[in-house]
C-alpha cells in the first residue's frame, strides 16, 4: 500500500512520529512518554511557515507574443506556500487566514495542559498541506474489564483552504485499534474553525473543548454499555450489516425474491463478507461484550474500515476514517444502534 506522508528532504525523513510502536507501515521517528508541542513540531518536521503568495498567470508563448506580455496577475485568488522550500500547497481567496502549525500546536497544549495527556502522533500528509495531531487523554470508557476504549483529542488543519481546522474526539477500542470517533454522530462533538480573521479570536474560544469532551465521554459510555446488553443472532447481524451498505431498491428486489448475486455487485458483496468475517473473527469480537451483541456488530463496521479496506494511500485513509465514506457509514451504525437501544423490538426487523 502507498503512503502520502510528507517526505523532509533535508532530514531525509518522513514527516511522522509515533509512541512505542511503529506506525503507518514503519515509517517516521519513534517517540516515548509525553512531548511538547514544540518537541512535536521538531520531530515531526512541521517546524515550517505558510505564507500566501499572489497567483501570477504565465501566457504560452504564442499568446506572449500577440499580447506583448507574459502573463497576468489572477486577482481575487492567491496560492498557499512553505516559506522552508518554497512548495506550494493551495489555491485560497483574499479572506484565507493561515493558522500556523506553531499556533496550531500551541492551541492543542492549551487544552490539554494539565500535563496529563500524552502527544502520540503528529505529521504532515501530502506536500505538508495538511498536519495532523493527536493526544491521549488520561481518562478512558470502560465497556468491561477487558473491552476499554482509550479516549483522545484529534487535531487537523490544512494549508490548502480544502478544510477548517478542526478538533475531533476520538474514541479508540483498545483490543482492536478502531478509531471510533465516526460513531459519535459527530453532531456536536468536533469543533471547527474557518480560516477567516476571526480564526485566530475562535483559537481562544476552543480551549473550552475539554469540558465539552468530558461531558460527551459520559454519555458514550453509557451508550456502549448498553448496547452490550442487546443480544442478536448471527442473521439479525448480518441484516443490520446488509442495511449499511444496501439501498433501498436492493434490498425491495431481495424482499421480492430476486437472486441476491444478480441484485447486489460482486464489489459490494466482497465488502459485506468482509464485514461478516469480522463480526465473528476480527480482533475482540469474542469478548463477552460483543460476541453476539450489538456492540459486536456496531465494531464489525467501524472495524471493517480501520483495520480491512485497503486505501490508495495514506491521505485516502484518513480522509475516509474521519471525513467522507468510513465516518458516514459508522455514523449511520451508531444512529441505527441507538434506536435499537430506544426500542428493543427494532431488532426484529433484521431477522
């Protein structure tokens, strides 16, 4: 699998680390215990500026000729760069603000400066447009004894105007390793920030997201305890499986009796299988807790995207884990969960 890491050249080294293991296939340097965020920043080869830079349109040169110039100024727009190599990193408009990595680290010590938290990983997808970092919060959500879901603070930014800044909970289910921060419903539960003047104002705003965590990991606890309490059978699993991943029109021509092969992509059956085997074999699915419980098959989905699908690259993978399909499709998991925990009998209907 490709990665997208940022290479430094003059370190001759990826714009990665990690504590106690090694991450995204063994690249970036190997940290242990707590960093600062200005040890983040050294590590991580993130210890660069961006500036912007007016957009400055080059004719070809038959066009040179005929107008007796070489190109023209694109007025509105202006390209992002590192100020350490000069690449660029995107095109944004005149209200762009650049948030540097250094305020950007700075912010993330505010909020969890009590000494407690732990820096984990910090790194730079792409030509450096987007930095990422995430902190280990000292607390964690107990399932049971042996099914723990360690809690932590996700840090993004980009250079290239693609996104705000953000700060997401993530939740990590210790046995297996999946990021379940798609499963919170993300209404509510990621602070953004535009790049606009006020950004810099919001920075200060957000150091309130730690309250705003604590609050949210008790009722996620909660939620997940419950939700080991609710016993399906293997084909009430495999239904609330299919309702991920089949639409509507799929699922009335199954209900019709139509040959499932003939209705549903052999693409589409692959991933369901995949989802399957994991619901029965992936790494603590045979706790008590989610051997044959919702909890169980609510790990099989998020499981499936951290831990079975294969992505291009590494920028895919995040972008699918914490943005786009991955978090959607977890999301929806949660939600559908959630009613069952409202209403018992919905099982039923998975049969």
């Amino acid at each position: 699998m490709a990665h997208n890491l940022n290479f430094n050249q003059k370190s001759q080294e990826h714009a990665f680390f990690g504590v106690k293991e090694k991450a995204w296939h063994g690249l970036g340097q190997i940290v242990e215990g707590a960093l600062t965020s200005e040890e983040a920043i050294r590590i991580a080869h993130l210890d660069y500026d961006v500036y912007k830079g007016e957009i400055f349109v080059k004719y070809p040169s038959d066009i040179q000729d005929k107008l007796a110039v070489k190109g023209k100024l694109l007025e509105g727009n202006y390209g992002t760069f590192r100020s350490d190599n000069g690449e660029p990193l995107g095109i944004v408009g005149s209200r762009y603000e650049v948030i540097q990595n250094t305020e950007a680290f700075s912010f993330f010590d505010e909020i969890v400066g009590f000494k407690e938290a732990i820096f984990e990983t910090a790194g730079a997808l792409g030509k450096g447009e987007t930095i990422f970092i995430s902190a280990k919060l000292p607390k964690h959500i107990k399932v049971a004894n042996n099914d723990v879901v360690d809690r932590y603070l996700l840090f993004t930014n980009t250079h290239d105007g693609t996104r705000s800044v953000e700060v997401l909970f993530t939740p990590i289910r210790v046995v297996c390793n999946n990021t379940l921060q798609m499963a919170l419903g993300m209404r509510g539960k990621k602070y953004k920030i535009r790049h606009t003047k006020s950004a810099h104002d919001k920075v200060e705003e957000a150091k309130q997201v730690l309250q705003i965590e604590n609050t949210m990991a008790e009722n996620v606890r909660e939620i997940y305890k419950a939700m080991t309490g609710v016993r399906m059978s293997d084909r009430q699993a495999y239904g609330f499986i299919n309702s991920m991943f089949l639409t509507s029109t799929e699922i009335e021509k199954l209900t019709d009796g139509l040959p499932y092969d003939e209705v549903i992509s052999s693409r589409k059956r692959n991933i369901i299988g995949d989802v399957q085997k994991y619901y029965h074999e992936g790494p603590g699915q045979n706790l008590e807790t989610a051997a044959g419980t919702l909890w169980g098959v609510y790990n099989s989905i998020s499981g499936y995207y951290n831990n079975v699908k294969e992505y291009k690259n590494y920028n895919s993978r995040m972008e699918n884990i914490i943005f786009n399909t991955g978090v959607k499709t977890s999301e929806k998991a949660f939600e559908d969960a959630n009613k069952i925990l409202t209403n018992p009998k919905l099982v039923e209907i998975y049969n």
